[in-house]
C-alpha cells in the first residue's frame, strides 16, 4: 500500500459525495404529495447549492412514483425517499468539475459519479 | 388522579405537537441563506400541511437574523435552527380548532397553544 | 365556537405530540440493521428524554420486520421508518400525565393518546 | 479540460463523502446533552457503519463544549451540530482505503481527507 494525500480530483470526488449524503438525509422523511413536490425540489436544491464547491443541483420529484405509491396505501402523503426523486448535481473543486447523479438502481437509489473534467495540463 | 380518554380537544392539541416537532425536526439542519431563504419556506409550509388535520402553515425565516449571524462567521451560509423561522400553524380536528405558533422565548423556540376554537355546545 | 386557552391537560397533550413530531423525523432515515437496532433504541431514547416535561421512552425496533424487509432488497441495511419501531412514552406537565404510544395502523404509524391522568380535584 | 471516469481513489473519496453528509445531516439537531452523550456516539457509528465501504466510524461528542454551552443558556440540553463533535471514519472501496476526520476549523466544522491509501502496483 502507498499513502498518499488527496489529489485535487479526490476532493472533489469527497466534496460531492458530502452534498449527497446532505441532500439524501436532510430531506428524507419528508412528507410529501405530488402537490407538494414542486415546492420540495425547489427548496432542496437551493438548500444544497449553499455548500462549498456546489456548482448546480437539479432534483426532479417522481410524481408518477409518487402517485402510484400513493394508490397503494391508506394516507394520502408519503414520506421522502429515494425511489421518489432523481438528482443530478455539478461540484467545482480547485478546477477540477465532478458530474454526478442519483437514479434508482433496481431498488437501490445509488449515489455516483458520472464523469471528473479535470484541466488538460493538471494530471491530479 | 383520574385516568381518561383524550378529549376531542386533547387530541386536537395533541396533533398540533406533532406537527410541530415533525416541522423541526426534519428541517433543522437544512443549510440556509438569505438567498435560499423563500423556497425553503414555501416547502416546510407544503411539507407540513400534507400532514392529517392541518389546515395552514406559515413559516418566515428572519433573513434579518440570518444576515447578522452570517457576518460574524466565516461561512456565506449556516444550518436552520429556531432562531432563525417563525411559524404560525392552524390545526382542524374533529371540529375543534387550535392556533399555535414558534418564536423564540429569550434563547429558546417556544412553541405553544394561543387558542382552542370548540363548538359551543360540546364542552370536550 | 368559543375561544380558550388551553387547559392544563390541553398542554401536556400539545407537549406529547411534540415530542412523537421530534422523534419520529429526527430518526426516519437513518440507515439500520439488526446488528445496529439496540444502540439505536437507546441513544432515541435518551435523546427525546431531553426535552423538557418527558418522563420516559422506551423505543423496540421490530427486527423481525427488518430481517422481513432485508431478505426482500438488495442492500443488507435498510432505512428507518415507522413500520419498524413501536414506541411508548410518559408526558408529564404541571401535574398532568399522558400516556401515548406509536404503532402500526394497518400500513399508517399511528401516534396516540392511551390515556390523560389529572390530579382529581382540578378539572382542567 | 480532459474528461475521465472516476478512478478507484476518487470512487472511494466519493463514498467517503457520502457518508460524512450523511451522518451529519442526518443526527444534525438531536436533542443532546452530557447525561445522553453516550448512546448518540455509540448510534451514529453504527447506523452509518451499515452503509457500504464503510469500515469505521469512531464519534467524540465534546461533552466539555457542550456544557461550556448549556452553562450560557436557559434549556439543560441542546442541538447537536458540528461544533458538539468529532468524527474519524476509514472507507475501504476495491482495495483502496481513505481516513477522514471531521473536527472545527474556527467556527466551521471542516470535513477532510487524512490520507488514501492504494496498492502499490494499481495507480488508479
């Protein structure tokens, strides 16, 4: 093993993970109806966008999701979770910019990064 | 001391506390500016009013206290706590109707009961 | 309608409820297995005993209803919500108790009042 | 600028982020005080040890700021934020190992990369 510290894409990287785990957390438990998603997705992503190195966040509520839960239970809200929005966010750390997203992965809502944009003569 | 149900009013005042603390709990924490200020209210006041028995929610985040504690800090933003929103919240059960608000008492949000609405003729 | 402020029990109703709101949203969402649901119970516990005029809590994650959920999914964790913890808890409030619990209502997590113990000479 | 996939570091500074915000955001706000210290340490390290690549958490609450804290205010608790504890955690993704800390940088509570750690014949 080598240890060495973290280059500037790794911060980045660490850096964007930190927005989702707020996002997820923050906002999960939720309660929520297609009539309140709109408002939810707005507030959530300006919330997110006040942390460092947070470029731009887009949340999409699935109200088709939402709507089907709902058909299946007796309340007519439910609460925030993740098979019921979609995230795509955009962090720039020292140059370096991380796209990432979160969908749904069979039953999962999983967390990850979609590509690191690093300046051309920057090898970190 | 004597044992009872809980009359309509008791259950009345007993669903406001949860919203209350549902309202606090879940958005404590959020990260929150004066910029993001306004749809962070819209979004507690819909989130909360999906809830059964809720009839109105009015949040406002005091920008004014948010401003000065962002000039004593080195961050641009901070996390939602008591200090910074009021709210104002009517609840409906059962024909009973019980206003109810948070602001803050010294250093501390107090929520509490300002008046219980009942139907005349039913002393419960 | 008439207009009152709330009785002493009307208050230590408002005071339950508040704490089933706190408890319930501060710990939705947290990520629990079986191996995690006992320093779990406790810290919900020992946290919402906190707050001013909570007598006790006891809280019981349902693990046979985790280990049911686990073996349906992907993930070997789950996150918390209603259906898997039942709670009990003692509000007490210049005098007045209330006794309220949390449980499964079909797929609802209801919370409710058992019963409202007042000193017997005073009516409010 | 070149555009890469992530490579098995930045994959795993990535969860290590994720974890952070979540742990953070989602125990942000429990009522806290010295006598329930304890069991908050002793659940948030493992609810967030459920999660995936997560080897190790390790949560300080600093019971000498929080009293120093409760000593300047009227309630006998508070909420926990940043300043209230430290956090250590150790990732390990495909053979790749990151350290991190949480501790108050000033007045902000800093999250950072301690060392990544890789097999010395794997660059990624």
């Amino acid at each position: 093993m080598q240890t060495t510290a973290a280059t500037t894409a790794e911060e980045a990287c660490f850096e964007a993970g930190i927005k989702f785990g707020t996002l997820y957390h923050q906002f999960a438990g939720t309660p929520v109806s297609p009539a309140s998603a709109s408002t939810l997705e707005d507030a959530i992503a300006d919330a997110i966008e006040n942390q460092p190195h947070c470029e731009a966040v887009s949340v999409t509520v699935r109200t088709d999701r939402l709507e089907t839960a709902l058909a299946e239970q007796s309340a007519e809200y439910t609460e925030l979770t993740g098979k019921f929005f979609d995230v795509t966010m955009q962090i720039e750390y020292n140059g370096c910019r991380v796209q990432t997203q979160m969908t749904m992965d069979g039953d999962y809502p999983l967390m990850e990064i979609v590509a690191v944009e690093s300046p051309t003569d920057d090898s970190s």
